[in-house]
C-alpha cells in the first residue's frame, strides 16, 4: 500500500505504548477523528494514512498531493477530511473510503493551511498570499483581499466565527460574511505561529525574531516576551486560558496568564529537552502538557511540576504531537515517518497514587 | 565549538546566484541542471517558468525580505526561504545540492543572513558561496548608478563575467581591474555563454571557515607604490623626457635596466621597484639628467612644460615606474624628434577614478593579537559600521593561541573559530573587508592597535 513503509518497531520508554507503524516520509500533520476512533496523518511525500486507534491497524492509505502535503484536518463533527498539498490544492475525502469528494484549488503554489471552523460549517485554506473559505461542499463561499506577504499562521477563535491570519506586518481578523478585516493589528516582523487562548481573550503569536507577542484582542493592548534562544514556532494554551506555554529553545517556558496576566512575572521554565523543541501540546480536557524535540524525546508535564510526569524516546525527531479528544492517549508523529499512539490516562492515574 | 572538517559535514551545500536582469543566470542554471553530475539538485528560481528540466525539483519563490522588530539589519532574512526550504529538509528524498537564484534586482545580504540567524537553517543547510554573472558590455550602464550591482559584486565569491563576445579584450580588462577594486577577495573567470566550469561555481566554500583564506592570490596583491610601468628597448643615447604640469606638483620615477623582457625578470624589477619607492627619494629639476640604477627621483613638476633627459650609456632593456600615469601628465620619451614607444606596459592601479564607495580592504601583519582588544575593536567596529561592511573573512593569530582562529562575516553577523595549529610557517593575520566606504587607514590602524 502507499504510504506505509514497514511496521511496528518497538521504543524504549516509560509511557506505555499502544501502537506504533511507520509512514514513507516525515509526517507533517495528525488529525484524530472526532469520535476519537481514528487518526489520520499525512507525510511529506504527499500520502496519506487513515488508522484504526484501537487495534493500531492501517484502514486506508491514499496518495493525497503530488510533491507532498502539509496538512490534513478532519471536520469537526463531521466524516470527512481535508488535505493540503505543495500542489496548490485543497482535497476533500471519505477517509474510510479512501475517496476524494472534491477538489478545490488554493490559489497558488502550495497550500500551506488549513482550519476547520469550530462548528465545521467553513473550511478555511490559506495558500501564498490567498485566504480562501470553503463550504463544506467545497464550494467557495469567499475569497478575502489578498495579503500582501505569504500567510504564515491561520487560526479560528475558539466557539465564535471569527478567523485570524497572519503574514509578516500584520494579523487580521476576519468574519465569514465580510470582505473587509474586523480588526487589523499591526505588527512590524515575521510571526510563525498564531495561537488563542481557548477564551478567545488572547491571541499569541511566535516570532522569527525570537519573540513571542500577545494582543489582549478586545483592548488591542499588547505583550512582548523577549529573551529566547531562538525563534518560536511550539505555542500551546491549556485548556482554562491560564497557562500558555512556549519553546524558541530547548526549554519549555510557561506563561502565567491569570490574574494581572504575565506581565513582570516570571516564568515556569521546564527543564528536560536537550535538543531544541518542536512541538507543545496541552490536552484539550485536562492539565496535561506534552512536549516534544527534535533530540526524539517525549515528555509530559503537570501544573507548575517542574519534574516530567513521563519520559519517552522516539526514533527521530518529534514532527507532531496530538492529544486524543478525550486526553487518553498522545500520537506522536516523527520525521522518519514513525507514528506512535502512547497511553496516559492509566499512567497518569498511577503515577499520581 | 571544534573544528570540522568539510566533507564530515552533513548539512547540505546552498549557492545563491545573483546578477542583473540579462546576465546569464538562467543560462547558468539551465547548464547546470543538463549537465550529467550524478547530482540531485533543488532549485529555488525567482519565478517559475523559466528553468525546465524534469528529474530535478524547482521552486519558484517570490523574495519576501522581512525586517524583523527590533530593526537589526542583520536580521533582515529572506522568509520564503525559511519556510520554503525549511519544508524541502523534512523529506525523505534529500538534495545533493540547493541553489537559490535571486532577482536581479535583489541585495545578497538578506539572503546570506538567511543561512546564519536561523537555527532550522544553520543546522540543516551550509552556505556555499555567492556566485555573481556581470554582463560584460552592459554592466557599464549601471556600475556607477547600482546599489545592486555594486553589492552583487561585493559579496560574490565567484565572479563570472559573462557574455564576453560583445566586447573588447581591453574593454574586458578594464572591467576586471574594476570589478577587482572592489572585490579582492573574490575568484574571477570568465564565459561567453555562462559556459563556465561548474566545479568552478558549486562547492567554492566562500563562506568555509577552514578556507577562510583559500582566496584567489591576487587578494593579497601588495599595494605598488607605482601605477604605471612601461618598458624600453634603448640602445645608447640620450633621450629627452618631456612632461606637463599636472595634478601633483612632483612625481616619482624609477629606471632600472632588465636584462631581457622576459616576464620572469621583468616581475623581478617589480619588487626592486616596490623597494626602491620606500626608500627616500633624490629631487631633480627640470633639465637635470637622469641615469638608469637603483634610485628614486622625484621630478619637479612645477613649470608648465618640464623636461628631463634620460642617459643610456649600455643598449638594453629598461623598466620605467612612474608613481603616476604617465597620461596625468602628458609624459613622453624622445629619441631626437621621434616619439619612443615603451615596448609592453602595465598598469599598476586598476583604472578607477571614480572613486569607488564598494572596495576591499586587505590587511597582513605579523604579530600576535591581544584578543580582548581585538573583541573590542571588532564589535564597535561591527556595530558602526556593520551596515556598510558586506563580507569579511579572515585568519587571525592570536596571543597565546597554538590554533589559527579563523572567522568570515555578512554585515553584523560574525562567525568564527580555533583552526588548525600554526605550522611552522610565520604566524601572521590575515584578512580582508569588503564594504561600502571604507576607511582604508583606519581600519589598519584599527587592526594594528590590537597587536599584544
């Protein structure tokens, strides 16, 4: 089958592993299914694997994009799943079937994002300079004013319809029924990755320069955290909007944002990766933090915990993190195209005894 | 940090390509890609379309140059490349080689500095070197004017002067006395239809800490005290040397006999000539005689039309080294009533009296270095004028130091480290800067007070 190289190689780690199998290239993107029985995750060559999370098996595997994909995002609430490729094109699919439903085209050479409306009434795509909103037909409902650089980040605000873009200068936040921007925030740099506070009261964003900014989205007043090693691509929010936390290095920074907010406080810095990190992920129903690096080291955090709860160690670089719905179980996906579902929620419940 | 040898390094090599619009560069690439290397090659064009060869994967890219916050020239980095390449690393399939062809009218810099602030790049990817085309003819029409082309020259490391059917082969020295003035650290070849080797424009490691120095010889060419060199066959006489008044009120002269105008003893006057201009020099006024031999004359030039006379006294092969061109001052050699015609000449200083504001400052001396002065120096010199400075690359020796410390920069980044141990060779430093306006003595001046 395509897209599936070999199977299962044992890990060594502490976090119990529920499955693991390996795809024929670096695996870009991981989407869980919303019933959480299945995971989909496209590779950079352009394929893409439907599996079974229960038995670990490989239901459906498919060549999505010639020259490779760069994300993949099922409905919520919905069957089906969208792609994107470095072939200028967004495709919609019955993932159990392995069958495309449509074909839309993102305006440019790659399509580089992908965002489901909350309510998975709108896909957005965003391709170049090209910010695209698709209904769930596939058929275009509005094409925005095109941005003047390559749209780094898109991101839609948590339970409202509102999406915000990034390009270098500027985030825009736009509504599905108008041409023209709600909110413009001007910023003078290059932003990387854009992230909201599940409240929607924050919007964050990671910075080439080694910088990551906050805008208080209702004030449009604004925060800048300098002092990283390196530039910020790993943000990730918990779930009650108090903590966010940080790469730009090889150690996790976590922002407290409650009470006065984080501003002339310290930081909680987490301490375990040598490698610089490349991915952060709170559970989306509970307190936990995943970290991963490009060393192939997992680890997972509590709280203010300074100590990992978990350890883990992947073949290669960590290229993706995703918590299940429910916050059971982790998928890791690795540059060597490993993709590996690890088991919390009985650890977890141990480790804490 | 520990030295590493070239071929263990596993990042990938990347060539960025730069010229004027209608210099080659597609010619260039094109060549490049139909050429049975064995190779796999990622190009990275500045529009599609142009470049088509199958097996190989092309890009195309628009420049986005982005400023960063805090308004740092040296974080001005290219950001499609970022994340253009940033997803070409993570497959499977890796490249042998990545070249990155640039608009014509694009200013290298942010492109070089691309490879050095960003960590992602820094780990995966290694800049190999700068490769310019010039056009040889239609250069002239934009080497005053240009920013770009001025800095498109001034940070190759490869120079190729292309298409050199359209012009003469003085009009093609001329060009490369100038694109010489300023760049001197550069290697220069030149094609007619971008048919240069490709040995000679991949894998140049201008940006190789370890070849730091592996520069064209011509880089460290000395300065000559002279600018014009012509030789005489003369048989015994004595001929009137007849001159105008120009822009200096005297010049210095030499006439040493050669003993034929072999190239081996001709270079060999060279360096006589080179000696013999810092030794004192003996005035002469007009009408005053002038024997060929190991001495300095300085000529008055003061009158509207001073003569000399030259006394041959054994025929034979003489070199004459003016400290100026011999046209500043409508200088000619007599035999009675007949022009005498120097059989070769040369010039010593590249024919620019434009004065360029891109040139090369080279600097070697002996002695060691303290090194907290030379960070000093280094770093305010890099903060005031870090803007102007396009590249500088050099091996210094410093004091208590048994390693060379090798470094190159691009604007405000600097990057260096120890080397291999001294040999038994003299320790010296060495290094060069190429910039915009640059300040010749006070840079040596600069450099020479961090001496220990």
């Amino acid at each position: 089958m395509p897209g599936v190289a070999q199977q299962a190689i044992p890990a060594a780690h502490n976090l119990p592993e529920h499955w693991s199998a390996v795809m024929d290239d670096c695996v870009v993107s991981i989407a869980w299914s919303p019933d959480g029985e299945h995971l989909s995750a496209a590779s950079a060559s352009g394929s893409v694997c439907i599996f079974n999370v229960e038995s670990g098996g490989l239901e459906r595997s498919f060549q999505a994009h010639d020259f490779g994909a760069t994300s993949v995002k099922w409905r919520p609430a919905g069957k089906e799943i969208a792609t994107a490729g470095q072939d200028g094109r967004i495709r919609l699919w019955d993932p159990h079937a392995g069958k495309l439903i449509r074909e839309l085209e993102g305006g440019s050479a790659w399509v580089d994002h992908l965002a489901w409306s909350p309510s998975g009434t709108y896909l957005a795509s965003a391709a170049g300079g090209k910010l695209r909103l698709w209904t769930i037909e596939g058929i275009l409902h509005r094409e925005y004013p095109q941005h003047p650089n390559t749209i780094a980040a898109i991101a839609w605000r948590p339970n409202a319809s509102e999406l915000a873009s990034a390009c270098y200068g500027q985030i825009q936040i736009w509504r599905p029924d108008s041409d023209q921007p709600e909110k413009t925030l001007q910023w003078k740099g290059s932003m990387l990755a854009l992230a909201w506070s599940p409240d929607g009261q924050y919007l964050c964003h990671g910075n080439q320069d080694a910088t990551v900014h906050f805008w208080i989205v209702r004030s449009a007043k604004e925060l800048q955290m300098w002092g990283y090693p390196t530039k910020i691509r790993e943000l990730a929010w918990d779930r009650r909007s108090r903590y966010l936390a940080t790469g730009g290095g090889s150690q996790i920074t976590v922002w407290d944002c409650s009470g006065r907010g984080p501003t002339n406080t310290k930081p909680i810095v987490l301490k375990y990766h040598e490698d610089l990190l490349s991915q952060l992920a709170y559970q989306r129903n509970g307190p936990l933090l995943a970290s991963g690096c490009l060393g192939g080291r997992i680890a997972i955090w509590e709280g203010k915990n300074r100590q990992p709860l978990f350890t883990a160690a992947m073949p290669s670089a960590i290229a993706q993190l995703a918590w299940s719905g429910d916050g059971t179980r982790l998928c890791v996906g690795c540059e060597d195209g490993t993709m590996t579902v690890l088991e919390t929620s009985e650890s977890t419940a141990a480790a804490r005894r | 940090m520990e030295a590493r040898v070239e071929n263990d390094d596993p990042r990938v090599p990347v060539t960025i390509l730069t010229g004027f619009l209608g210099s080659g560069k597609t010619t260039l690439l094109n060549r490049i890609l139909s050429e049975q290397h064995g190779k796999r090659i990622a190009v990275i064009e500045n529009e599609f379309g142009e470049v088509g060869v199958d097996q190989e994967l092309v890009i195309g890219a628009e420049e986005e140059i982005f400023e960063m916050n805090n308004g740092c020239i040296c974080c001005t980095v290219r950001g499609d490349l970022i994340r253009i390449l940033g997803n070409l690393m993570k497959r499977r399939d890796k490249f042998d080689y990545i070249l990155v062809e640039t608009t014509g009218m694009a200013d290298p810099g942010p492109v070089a500095q691309t490879f050095f602030v960003d960590d992602e790049m820094q780990t995966k990817l290694r800049l190999d070197g700068i490769v310019t085309l010039v056009d040889a003819k239609h250069v002239w029409m934009h080497i005053d004017t240009s920013n770009e082309v001025k800095e498109q020259i001034a940070f190759a490391d490869v120079l190729v002067l292309n298409k050199t059917d359209l012009v003469t082969t003085e009009e093609l020295e001329k060009l490369e006395a100038r694109v010489r003035a300023m760049n001197r650290a550069a290697k220069i070849f030149r094609s007619l239809n971008a048919d240069v080797e490709i040995g000679k424009v991949l894998n140049v490691g201008g940006f190789n800490l370890g070849r730091a120095m592996e520069v064209d010889p011509k880089f460290m060419e000395p300065e000559y005290p002279f600018e014009w060199r012509g030789i005489y066959s003369l048989p015994r006489g004595r001929y009137p040397y007849f001159l105008k008044r120009g822009p200096d009120p005297a010049m210095n002269i030499a006439l040493l006999p050669v003993d034929d105008i072999s190239s081996q003893n001709v270079q060999a006057s060279v360096m006589d000539a080179v000696l013999l201009f810092s030794e004192d020099a003996v005035a002469v006024t007009s009408g005053e005689i002038i024997r060929p031999g190991r001495r300095l004359h300085q000529l008055a030039l003061t009158e509207e039309s001073p003569a000399f006379s030259f006394e041959i006294e054994s025929p034979g092969a003489y070199a004459l080294y003016t400290q100026h061109k011999p046209e500043e001052f409508q200088a000619v050699l007599f035999n009675g009533s007949c022009l005498v015609y120097p059989v070769q000449e040369k010039d010593f200083k590249p024919d620019h009296e434009h004065d360029d504001e891109v040139s090369s400052v080279g600097i070697t001396t002996p002695g060691d270095l303290d090194k907290k002065k030379f960070n000093k120096w280094m770093s305010e010199l890099l903060r005031n004028q870090g803007t102007d400075i396009f590249r500088m690359k050099g091996v210094l020796s410093l004091k208590g130091e048994d390693n060379r410390f090798v470094f190159q920069g691009v604007h405000m980044l600097f990057d260096g480290r120890p080397d291999r141990p001294w040999r038994e060779e003299e320790r010296h430093n060495q290094l060069i800067f190429i910039g915009r306006n640059l300040d010749r003595a006070r840079l040596k001046e600069g450099f020479h007070s961090c001496l220990a």
